[in-house]
C-alpha cells in the first residue's frame, strides 16, 4: 500500500467494528522487521538528484509502538475531523524539532527516553 492511499475497506471496516484491535496484536512488528540493510541492498546515488532533509519536523513520541500497530504510515493526511478511525497521531501536530542532530539533546524531557518516535514533515516531490 502507497503511504498516501487510504485504507481499504476491510480494515476501515475491522477499525470502526474495534479500534482497539491494535493494542492486543503481538505481530504487529514483523512486516517491518524483516528487511534488514546490507551492503548488498543499498542504493548508490550514483549522479542522482539529492534533496537536504535538514530542517524543522514534527517530533512525537511514540511509547507502546502505536504507530506500527495502527499503522500511522498508511493513514492519509486528513484533518482530525474527517478521519475514518481514532488514531492517536496527527501528522502536521507535535513538537518541532532541528534534523539533524539528536533528539534526545533537544529536550531535557527526551533524555533518558528510550523507544521508539515519528518524524513527519510535507515534502515537495518531483518525480524526474
């Protein structure tokens, strides 16, 4: 599925019915755990066009992997009023916070924090 396309209807479906599903799916890492990076797997850039990421991004914290059992990549940017499902997650909200650097440094908060986290911003793409 393209991160920007909506969910289709049976998992619309299977949300509304129990928006809490998510909190007892102990798989619910696997599908992004098995694609580790090797050297024989990364992309050369090779003359390509590049584009700085540096810059200000919405910053959220994420405790109990929310992200991946409700799967906050796929859901469309849509105002919180027109959203198919609760989600714990908008992603032109947050904190702010300077790529690159670390972020744990960024806020005496965020210090001893360990786990997991989601950057979001709006980027131009324009496809060669």
């Amino acid at each position: 599925m393209h991160p920007r396309e909506p969910m289709d209807a049976m998992e619309a479906t299977d949300a509304a019915a129990d928006p809490f599903a998510h909190l007892h799916d102990e798989g619910y890492a696997q599908a992004t755990n098995g694609h580790p990076i090797t050297y024989e797997t990364l992309v050369a850039l090779g003359g390509r066009t590049t584009e700085s990421l540096d810059g200000a991004w919405f910053f959220t914290l994420d405790r109990f992997d929310e992200g991946l059992r409700q799967k906050w990549f796929a859901d469309t940017p849509l105002p919180a009023t027109q959203w198919p499902r609760p989600r714990d997650y908008d992603a032109g909200q947050g904190q702010t916070l300077d790529v690159p650097a670390c972020w744990a440094a960024q806020r005496t908060a965020w210090t001893f924090y360990e786990g997991a986290a989601w950057y979001t911003r709006v980027l131009d793409h324009h496809p060669d």
